[in-house]
C-alpha cells in the first residue's frame, strides 16, 4: 500500500530523468497541440513578407502601367507623323521618278529615313525653342538688374537730398519755397484753363 502511494506522489509531482532530478510538469493547455505557438508566428511571418510583395508587386505594376502608356504615346505619335512624311515623299518620289521602275526604291529610302528626319526636324525645334528662351531669360534677368541699380540710385538721391534738407534748413527752406512755387504755377494755370473753359461755354450758350 505504502509502494503504490510512492508511485502515485511521483506521478504527480513530475517524472524523474536520468540523474534524479525531476522534471516539472507539462504546461501545455487542454485541446492545444504542442508546436502550434511557432506554426502561428511562421504564418503571421509569412503574411508580412507577402504583404510587402504585393505592395511591391502594384508599385511596380503601376511604374510598368505609366511607362507602356508612354511608350504607346510616343509610338503613335511617330508613326502618324511617318506616315504623313510617307504620303508626301511617295508623292514627290512618284513625280520626280521616270517610267522605268525606279519608284519602289525611292519610296522605300524614303519610308526608312523618314522618320529619323521627322526626329532631327524635332529636335532641331526644341533646341531652338529653348535657346530662346534661354535668350528671353537673360534679357529678363538683366532688366531686372538694372531695375534694381536704378531703385537704389533713386534712394541713394532720396536720402542724400533728405540728409542735406536736415543738415542745412535754408536749403530745406529754399526747396520748400521752389516746390510752392512749382504749385503756385499749377494752381494759375489751372485757374486760367477753368476760365477759358468757362468763357467758351458761355460763348457758345449766347
């Protein structure tokens, strides 16, 4: 009876190894399979990394959607604008070639470097607008330099004259006496225009 209590005790206190030592009991909760708690981290794991493909993945879906857009764009383009070249040295090829079956040859040197001057016709225009208004920018640039040396020679007389006007009253008193004079003048003349202007209306109501 003693020897099956021993056992028991064992049992329930944990399993002893090798050595004697015991071991504690198992902490793995009802319904749980043991190695569930990595499988989970490896998933969310996984779930990040494919999240992060994605986002990439539409990034550049989207690069690859802008660039084929232009590519297509572009291809129109020059191919309209060859085909227009096309029409027009077909007919200066069909005119200028005689009878005797030189005008496949003509009109297929044509088709081939007719798109390459369509290209250097604009290039050559683009390099022209811009060296325009490279032109246009430095004729704006020096204006406004020689805008700004005015203002600041204009302030430099300004604060010259109000510097002289403080340190000298009788000029201060002499400019004041020109610029009533210089008003005195307006005001007859003004005068003398309301006059006249008068005169002339009652002339003509009599």
């Amino acid at each position: 009876m003693s020897m099956f209590v021993r056992d028991v005790d064992k049992n329930s206190t944990g399993a002893t190894s090798g050595d004697g030592s015991v071991r504690p009991p198992s902490t793995i909760p009802a319904g749980q399979a043991p190695g569930v708690t990595s499988l989970t981290a490896g998933q969310l794991t996984q779930l990040h990394t494919v999240k992060r493909h994605r986002e990439i993945l539409r990034d550049y879906a989207q690069e690859f959607r802008q660039t084929r857009a232009k590519i297509i764009a572009a291809r129109e383009r020059e191919d309209l604008l060859s085909s227009v070249y096309r029409d027009v040295s077909n007919r200066d090829s069909i005119e200028s070639t005689d009878s005797s079956g030189n005008q496949r040859g003509t009109s297929l040197h044509s088709q081939s470097s007719s798109a390459t001057r369509l290209l250097l016709d604009e290039q050559e225009k683009y390099h022209r607008s811009n060296r325009m208004m490279d032109d246009h920018l430095a004729a704006a640039s020096t204006i406004r330099v020689a805008l700004r040396a005015q203002r600041m020679a204009l302030r430099n007389a300004s604060s010259g004259l109000h510097n002289l006007a403080t340190r000298f009253p009788r000029i201060k008193q002499l400019i004041g006496k020109i610029d009533w004079r210089h008003r005195k003048d307006s005001i007859v003349l003004g005068l003398v225009i309301a006059f006249c202007v008068a005169f002339l209306i009652i002339y003509r109501l009599s």
